[in-house]
C-alpha cells in the first residue's frame, strides 16, 4: 500500500516536514524542485502512515484505496515519478 | 529593540500570508498587521484560483489558523499609497514587508490588442472570481468562438471556465454575475493558442489533462502529435518530468477521435503566434502565423516565425494570457527592467545597492510572477529569516510612532471602513451560509457596498 499525491498538491512542504521516512520528493533545493509541479510519493519507501494527509493544507494527499476517480492518474503518475531510480538514489535522496 | 517589534505586512495574498506564519513561526514575538487594499484577505487564492478548483482553496483555513488566529491584524480596505503613505507606516512600524503582487498583465504588443472584445485574462479571471474592481466588465459571449492566447495555468483556467456546463459551474462558487453571463454563454468552441511547441507548454500536466477530461466537451490537438527534432532532442536530453508528461498527453488527445454529441470544443494549436487582432469595431478574428522552434545562440529554445504566411481565426472574445507584471509602489525602490522591487533575499535596496532599513519584499513583487502557491512559503521563510536576522541584531531603528493605538487612530482617520478580521469572518460567515442554502461552497459578495456592509454588521438581502 501506499499514499499519493494527486495534481491539486501546491508544493507546500509540510508533508515533507513530517514524513517519517522521507519518501515524498523533489525536496526543496533539490535540482528539480523548482520545475516540479507537484511532489510525489514514493511507493516503495511509503510506509502508509498517514502523516502527509493530516499536514496537506489541499488535502490533496489520498491512501491508495481512496483515491478519488477523477484523480485516478495519480497513482501511476507518482510510481513513475521515481521509475528508473536506484533504490540506493531512493534512500539516499 | 526593547518594545515588542511591529511588522506591517503589505499585501494579504498567499505570499503575505505565508510571510505572517512564518513570522509567527520563528519569531513569536512581533505584532503582525496585515494590510490589504480588498475588504477580504488571501489575494489570488480567493481571487486567481478557479471557481472549480475548490480543494486548493481550503488553504484559507491554514492561513487563517497560521495567522489570524494567531494574533495578526487583518486591516482590510486599506490601500497603501492611497490610504497611507510609505512614509507613515515607516513611522509606525519597525518594518514594512511589501507582497503586493504582480497586479497587472503583460501586454501582446500586436495591433487590435485593445480592440474592444479583447481583454486581458487576468480581467475575466478576476471578473468570474468576484473581485469588485471588475464586476461590471462586460463580457460579450455571444459568439460561437472565443480565441485564448497563451499556455500557461490561467489560460488553461479560463478554458475551462467558457466551456463548463451550466450544471458544474453551478457547483462552484464562481461570483454569481459571472454564473448568469457564462450560463448563457453562446461559445462553442476556445481555440487557445501556444506560441511554442507541445514541450515547450507552460500547463502544468494536471492542467492540461483537467482539459482533457471536461463532461460534453471535446478537445483537440491536432499538432500534439509530432514534435520537432530540436524539442525531442531537448526532451530526450534536459525535458522535465512535467514536460514529458504534457507530450505524452498531448499525442494521446491527437489521436483522439472526435468526439460526437459534445456541445462544446477546445481545440490546443501550438507552434502559432497572433500578429494581430482585427475587426471593424470590436473584435471579429485573430490573424496567426506559424512558428518553429530553434535553439538560440545561448542554448535556449525559442519560438521563431516557420515563414510569412498568415491565417485567420474568426472570433468574438480574445482573452490574452501571457503573464503577469508588478507595478511600481510610490515611494519605494523599483526594478523597471525586471519588474520586482529590487532586493537581496527579501531585504530591499536602495539604488546604491545597499538595503533600505527596515523594507522588505516578498511573493512576485520580489522574484517575479513565477511559481506556484507553495513556492510563496519558502520565498517567505527566505524574508522571514533576513528580517528576523535584523531584529536580533537590532539593526531596525525604533519607530517614532511605535504604539498600535497610534496607527489605529491613523487609519480611523484615513478610512473610516477599515475591516478587521472580525469584519471579515462576518463576510466569510455570511457567504458560507448563502452557499448552504444554495449547494454551493459559499456565495461570494462582489461588491464593496455589500461586503463593507457585511463586515460592519449589517445584513444584506
């Protein structure tokens, strides 16, 4: 299971601030940060804690199972965010 | 500083907003005010932000417990240059952050452009959205087609504003002026225009899949599917995540079968420039060239014109969406070739290049009209930690005037229907409850009889 994050997300960070295990990417100062046009979750470190929901001002932030329909890109859209990604660039990052 | 620091915040849109709570944050010490020429607060977020894009307000109940419910004055109804002089808040408060925004729009620079029926989109969008300053503009859609120059987020959002159906707008809280007009709107068909190639649109993907995906309204993208080798090249090489998501979805609407039975069409044509807007007495058409995308001398990719052919698109409404553009403050340092207040991570400067005591910038008056709601919040930590780095060096002088008693006198002087916070809970409590009785999310006041009235207690019918 994870969470994603769908296209109304604002990139304000405070998901990032809570996230236990910094799965939620660009981070600020990041080299893409800046052009991203949301952040996204990483599935594979996603440990479904539910943090990120309670601190996204949008509520724009779902559980896998929940994601409304008309977001219903969002959860490939976040997996591929981080496709072609080492796992050690994941956890390091 | 002995006395508690007070800070006037110019400016209560997201980037005000974002400022006070992290002031707040970092330094709790420091009485906020926070000035706003509108008899409400949060700017572009009640302002800018699409009727239909509800989740994205809900922000306002983060600003407010980050900062109304914290202590911070709202003085609503106040214009500052108008009201107030740069001068006078100096005199009250230990610092003045200026987040005044980009308040204006850039202009085309092709003839036809003030024709009549050719309007900035910013108008329309401030128009639909319940500004007071433009609800009497008077937007003629009595035409079948409507031209939308421009591939940015407010181009996609006015898009969609002219092609959603009576019922959905009805679900929004688009101002209730707009709701009549757009409901018996005569467009068919928004053929919105991109200067450069589908790599190169400003939408974000979200944006532009929300356009892809409209009850009863088909789109098309007829050049969505090839991209030039220069934009491939550069898509393949240095494309960003958002970039290659907009191609994909791009080539996915090209080949697209039309859609039968759809009562209303966007069509996205890229690789056009208007070269002008022509008609007799208003506006009837858009003359078009085609471009090509090269890479410039410093590497760049940029739009040139393909050859001199030209093309017409015959229309009745031409919404102009090319950006933003701030405009000078009186009395306070300006940048006329970038449009910003000049500054160092927040603090303003002087035109020797030193910075002013005391002035501070932040949101698209200090770095430009780019970014996105969030990108405010770091851009005023970035404020916040230059004027708390001031404050605890006591570098701020000591403001002649520094009681809050004093500049409350000033403004009651000034402006006699100044609306506080609690003057804004009564339009905000006001409008949601309207909005109940109506299924909406609120029911906004557009005028600023109503919403003074509203603010000071009294009920309007």
């Amino acid at each position: 299971m994870t969470y994603v994050i769908t296209g109304s997300c604002i990139k304000d960070d405070s998901c990032i601030e809570v996230c236990p295990v910094d799965c939620i990417h660009p981070k600020p100062g990041d080299p893409d940060f800046e052009t991203a046009e949301q952040l996204y979750i990483d599935p594979e470190l996603c440990i479904d804690c539910d943090a990120c929901v309670e601190a996204c001002p949008v509520d724009a932030i779902f559980a896998e199972f929940e994601i409304p329909e008309r977001h219903d890109y969002a959860l490939d859209l976040n997996a591929e965010f981080f496709a072609g990604r080492s796992t050690i660039e994941r956890t390091a990052a | 500083m002995s006395r508690q620091a007070r800070i006037a915040i110019v400016g209560a849109g997201p980037a005000g907003a974002f400022t006070a709570a992290a002031l707040l944050r970092s330094h709790g010490d420091v009485e906020i005010d926070l000035l706003e020429r509108l008899p409400t607060p949060w700017g572009l977020l009640r302002g800018g932000v699409a009727p239909d894009h509800q989740e994205i307000k809900r922000l306002e109940d983060r600003f407010h417990s980050e900062t109304l419910a914290r202590g911070c004055r709202f003085l609503g109804n106040v214009e500052v240059g108008v009201d107030v002089s740069h001068a006078e808040l100096m005199a009250h408060y230990s610092a003045v952050i200026y987040a005044t925004g980009a308040q204006t729009d850039k202009s085309l620079g092709v003839p036809g452009e003030d024709l009549p029926g050719s309007w900035a989109a910013t108008e329309f969008v401030a128009w639909y959205n319940g500004h007071p300053d433009y609800r009497e503009l008077d937007f003629d859609l009595s035409a079948k087609r409507a031209v939308v120059i421009g591939n940015g987020n407010v181009a996609a959002d006015v898009t969609r504003m002219l092609t959603l159906g009576a019922e959905e707008l009805g679900r929004t809280d688009v101002a209730d002026h707009a709701l009549e007009v757009l409901r018996s709107s005569a467009i068919e068909e928004v053929v919105v225009l991109g200067r450069r190639g589908p790599a190169q649109a400003a939408f974000t993907s979200a944006e532009l899949r929300e356009l892809g995906r409209l009850d009863g309204v088909g789109l098309r993208a007829p050049d969505g599917a090839e991209l030039d080798p220069v934009s491939r090249e550069w898509l393949d090489t240095e494309g960003t995540f958002t970039a290659r998501k907009n191609v994909e979805l791009l080539s996915e609407f090209a080949a697209r079968p039309p859609q039968a039975g759809a009562a209303r069409s966007i069509e996205l044509r890229f690789l056009t420039s208007p070269v002008e807007i022509f008609g007799e007495r208003r506006v009837e058409g858009v003359t078009v060239r085609r471009n090509q995308i090269v890479r410039a001398e410093d590497g760049r990719l940029a739009a040139r014109p393909a050859g001199d052919e030209t093309e017409t698109i015959e229309c009745g409404l031409v919404l102009r969406s090319v950006g933003y553009r701030a405009v000078p403050l009186p009395d306070v340092p300006f940048d006329e070739s970038y449009f910003v207040l000049p500054n160092e991570r927040g603090r303003v400067l002087a035109s020797d290049g030193d910075p002013v005591p005391g002035v501070y910038t932040v949101g698209w008056i200090k770095r430009g009209p780019t970014g996105i709601l969030g990108t405010n919040k770091r851009d005023a930590e970035e404020t916040v930690a230059c004027l708390v780095e001031d404050l605890n060096a006591g570098t701020l002088a000591e403001p002649e005037r520094p009681g809050r008693d004093a500049v409350d006198a000033l403004l009651a002087e000034r402006n006699p229907s100044l609306v506080t916070a609690e003057g804004w809970r009564a339009i905000a409590a006001h409008e949601l409850e309207r909005g109940r009785a109506e299924d909406r999310p609120r029911v906004k006041l557009a005028s600023r009889e109503e919403l003074l009235a509203t603010a000071s207690g009294e009920q309007p019918q």
